[in-house]
C-alpha cells in the first residue's frame, strides 16, 4: 500500500513554541487534509488544501503543500496544551475514492 | 446535530463468531467508509462507498464485508473474526468523497480472544 509518511513521530514542545509536522505522500493528489485526534477517539478535521494551492490558513494554523517535493507540512503557532493530541495527514488517491493516511505525529504540549 | 454514530463502541469476542459493527450517518453524505487504526500504522480503509448498492475495497479488505442498502447506514461485518482483527475502528462519511473533508464517527475497539 501507498502508505503517507509523517513526521516527526513525535514531538514534545513547551506552551507558546510553534508546532511543525510533515507529511510525504507517494501518488498525485486532487487535495490534502490534515486530521487531528485526540487520545483513541475520532478524528476531526482541521484544514483542506487543494493541489493547486501553496499554502493555506486557518486560525493559528498553517498548510502548505509542495506538489513537486510530494510534501506538505503543518504549523500550529502558539502552542496549547490542549493541542496535545495525534496529528494525521490525509489524501484520496487521485481520480479515485481510496484514500491513504500518514502514520500520524503524536504532539505533546507540556504547560 | 450533524454527527456519525457506531456501534457498539466497545466489543470482546471470540474467534468465529459473526458480528456486525453498525455506522450511520445524518448528514445525507453520498461517501462512507470504514478504517481500522492500529499503533504505529496509522489508519488504513478496509471498504468504502460512493454511493447506495456502490462499495469498493480499500488497503485492508481480507476478512469483512460490507453493504450500502442505505444512503444513511453502512455496516461492517466480520463473517468469522479472527485475532488479527482486534483493532479501533472508524466510520467516516463525506459529501463527495475526493474532493471534500471526512467525518468521522466515535470508534468501535474490538477485541477478538
């Protein structure tokens, strides 16, 4: 399988520093989402950046996404401690409905 | 309220004995899917649809099965679990399915003894 790649696998910050994790994908992609998840329960959505895009905000967070690289990163500026969670990035193989997640960063925020 | 429910969220079996996990879905979603999640694999589709009586396998499909007789529901059954199935898994839904954000359910853990 086309497994994504992330990273680093984990990653412990004081409050207040900025958060990076990447991810490498392997196929051409239609678009990139980001996931987080908070210990064993659902995952939630954060951001969806489009093949055709660069970069993208959204409160204190930032995509951005390199199509020729195969890469796209995620900043959270500001660290909290209830950002501690796992973070996962995620694309549908393109021009199918299959879709492939990173192994996840887990993130630790020590207040 | 928009949501994706699943149950059972907690479920021990034995080896063998056929049991279905339910998934539903109220937000008129054409796209469900399901996805197991185990330490260090990260999460990884077992089946998914793009619409009514529509399914299609992900990367894991060996030993489930699937059906979308429904818009709104989308079970996952295990004929004969097996050990190796012990895993958390999520139901996810969407609009489209390629072209938009997931939603996910709260999780079923199964452990299969």
């Amino acid at each position: 399988s086309q497994q994504g790649e992330e990273d680093p696998q984990a990653l412990s910050i004081q409050e207040g520093e900025n958060a990076t994790m990447n991810c490498s994908y392997k196929t051409s992609i239609n678009n990139l989402q980001w996931y987080r998840q908070n210990s064993g329960r659902g995952l939630v959505h954060l951001i969806l950046i489009r093949s055709n895009e660069r970069e993208k905000h959204s409160g204190r967070l930032r995509v951005t996404l390199d199509t020729s690289k195969k890469s796209s990163s995620l900043l959270i500026t500001a660290s909290r401690a209830a950002d501690t969670a796992s973070y996962f990035c995620a694309t549908p193989y393109s021009g199918t409905y299959k879709y492939i997640f990173g192994t996840g960063t887990r993130l630790k925020v020590l207040a | 309220e928009a949501q994706v429910t699943q149950n059972p969220r907690y479920l021990i079996t034995v080896t063998g004995k056929k049991l279905t996990v339910t998934c539903s879905q109220n937000m008129n979603h054409e796209y469900m899917s399901w996805y197991r999640q185990d330490p260090g694999l990260g999460l990884r589709q077992i089946y998914y649809s793009m619409n009514v009586e529509v399914t299609d396998k992900g990367d894991v499909p060996e030993g489930y099965k699937v059906s979308r007789k429904e818009k709104r529901n989308f079970p996952l059954i295990l004929e004969s679990p097996s050990p190796n199935q012990t895993s958390l898994y999520f139901c996810a839904s969407s609009y489209t399915g390629h072209t938009d954000t997931q939603y996910f359910g709260p999780g079923t853990r199964l452990t299969v003894l």
